[in-house]
C-alpha cells in the first residue's frame, strides 16, 4: 500500500526556532544595550551568493540581530580574506562570523575557514566545529546538517540503530551531517560521485539524506517503503536531489522543496549567533 506521507515542514519549525532567538536577543539587548551580531563576508559578485547573503543578513534584522557587511572584490587573495577574517575574530562587537561559500577557485578556502575563531564559528565550518561534531565535543555545529537534526528530533525520527544513507560529503553539508547522525547511534553510509550502484544504497535506507545539488538525482522508486527522506538539495527551479513525486507514495515523512531544509539552515545560524554572544557575555 503506498504511504501517505507527513511533509516535514521546515518553514514552521523555523518559525519556532526564530521567535525563540529573538526572545533572546531581546533579552541580550536588554542585559547590554547591544545586539548579537553576525558578520557577512562575500568575496565576488555571484547573484546567488549574494542573495543567500542577503537572505541572511534579512532574517538576521527581522528578528533583532546585529549585522555587519563584508564585500570583498573578486580578485580578493587568500591573505587579504585571512586579514578580514582575523580582524573580525578579533572585534569584541562581532560575535558570529560568516564566510559566503564558494570564495573563487583562486582562494585557499579551507585557510579562511580556519582563520575563523572557533568561538565565532557559527556556521560550524571551521576544522575544529568538524571535530567537535566528529568527536562530541561543544563547538558550533554546521548549519544545515544540525537544522536536518532538529527537523528529524521534531518528528520523534528514532535514529539509534538506523541505517542512514547521506548522498554528498562535502565539508558543510555531507560530511558533517555523517559525522552528527553517527554520534546519534545511527549506522551511516556516506555515497559521492565515485560510489558504484548507488541505487543499492539508498534502498537500503531508514533515512535517506540528499546532499547533492543534482536535480532528482536520487529517484523515487529506489526509496525504502516507509523511509524517511530528507532533500537538502537546491537546483534552479526550486528543485531538490529527490524525485518528490515518485518519493511521496513511499517515504513516511518527506522534507518539500523549498519550505523544507533551507529555512532550518537559516534559524540554526542566528540561534548560534545568540548563543556565541550569551558565551562571550559570560566569560565578560
Ligand atoms: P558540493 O560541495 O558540490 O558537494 C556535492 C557532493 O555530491 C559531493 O560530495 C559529490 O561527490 C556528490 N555527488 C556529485 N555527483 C554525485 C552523484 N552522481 N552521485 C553521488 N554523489 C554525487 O555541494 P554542497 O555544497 O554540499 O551542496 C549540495 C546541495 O545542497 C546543493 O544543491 C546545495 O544548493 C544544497 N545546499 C542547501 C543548503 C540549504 O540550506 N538548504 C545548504 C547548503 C547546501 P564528490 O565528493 O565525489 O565530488
């Protein structure tokens, strides 16, 4: 019998989460007379970089956070992106640091990333979030793989003992979000593009996690009956890496696209942005 799935909706959670972080701020506001601030850092003119910027930065005033812009010319080199990012580790009035990526294939990206200082990594791409999340530690955890958690924890998703197919390992999305579900008890398969018959995986899987950015690159019919899948993927057109309609007479919770993964991303950010400038207010 096919199912009939319960969408998880991200933008109501979402919703939750940031009405939550603007309490905070509120409060932090009220302790200070300052407020938690996130600084953005864009190198180049890529429209959808931009946007996503943008779309943070929005978000970040709508619900009473601090921001600073960073825009950087293209031609921006390693140790001109390692001095911005120093100087705002170091600014007492930043408490939450952005890196926009990709910076451009001229730039050594994981340095940049790692001039972040851990307290101010909030969105969890620094060397030391990844081993804190690999190895249970407290740092800032990478937005997107730690808003799939939320989302997944809100629908009561058992994930101790499951088999867990994530499809992507890049360093903000698939690797983290292996290392998170592992340290969950979950049994975890990581696929990439080399991985052979990936069909095999995903049929396999309790919970299938789409990290891709190929649009309905993992096919409906390959979802376990009664699976939960999780879309993080983003193509133009409002695309996911799932094919939803075939998915949805199998999966038991299925995440939309959008309205699903990005909007967890979002509120994960700012409620790390709070969080760093509650810690940097109580070590004074
Ligand atoms: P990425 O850095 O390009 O990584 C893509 C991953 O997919 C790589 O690990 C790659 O394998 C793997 N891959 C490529 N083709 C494959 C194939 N045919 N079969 C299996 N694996 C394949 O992308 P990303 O930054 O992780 O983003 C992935 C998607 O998530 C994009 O659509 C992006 O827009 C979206 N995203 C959404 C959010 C959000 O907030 N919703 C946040 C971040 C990203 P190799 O490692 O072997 O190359």
């Amino acid at each position: 019998m096919p199912y009939s799935p319960v969408l998880m909706r991200g933008d109501a959670l979402a919703a939750a989460t940031n009405s939550e972080t603007a309490r905070r701020a509120r409060e932090y506001f009220s302790a200070t007379g300052t407020r938690p601030t996130l600084a953005t850092v864009l190198v180049g003119d890529d429209a959808a970089s931009a946007t996503y910027v943008r779309m943070k930065e929005r978000r970040s005033e709508q619900f009473g956070l601090g921001t600073r812009h960073v825009a950087l010319a293209r031609s921006t080199s390693t140790d001109e992106l390692v001095d911005v990012l120093s100087s705002l580790s170091d600014d007492p009035a930043v408490h939450g640091i952005l890196l926009q990526h990709p910076v451009g294939p001229h730039i050594d990206e994981r340095n940049a990333f790692d001039t972040i200082t851990p307290a101010k990594d909030v969105d969890g791409v620094t060397s030391a979030s990844f081993a804190s999340m690999a190895l249970g530690g407290r740092g800032f955890e990478s937005c997107t793989p730690s808003g799939i958690l939320r989302l997944l924890d809100h629908h009561l998703v058992a994930l101790s003992g499951k088999h867990a197919v994530v499809v992507g390992r890049s360093p903000i999305l698939g690797k983290p979000m292996a290392a998170l579900l592992l340290r969950r008890d979950a049994t975890v398969t990581v696929c990439h593009s080399r991985t052979r018959d990936l069909e095999h995986h995903v049929a396999e899987a309790d919970i299938v996690i789409g990290a891709v950015g190929r649009p309905e690159l993992i096919r409906g019919g390959w979802i376990k009956p009664g699976a939960v899948v999780i879309d993080a993927g983003y193509n133009p057109g409002n695309v996911g890496d799932v094919d939803f309609s075939g998915a949805v007479g199998r999966a038991s919770l299925i995440t939309p696209v959008p309205g699903g993964v990005g909007p967890m991303t979002i509120a994960v950010l700012l409620a790390q942005t709070v969080d760093a400038a509650e810690a940097a207010l109580s070590q004074g």
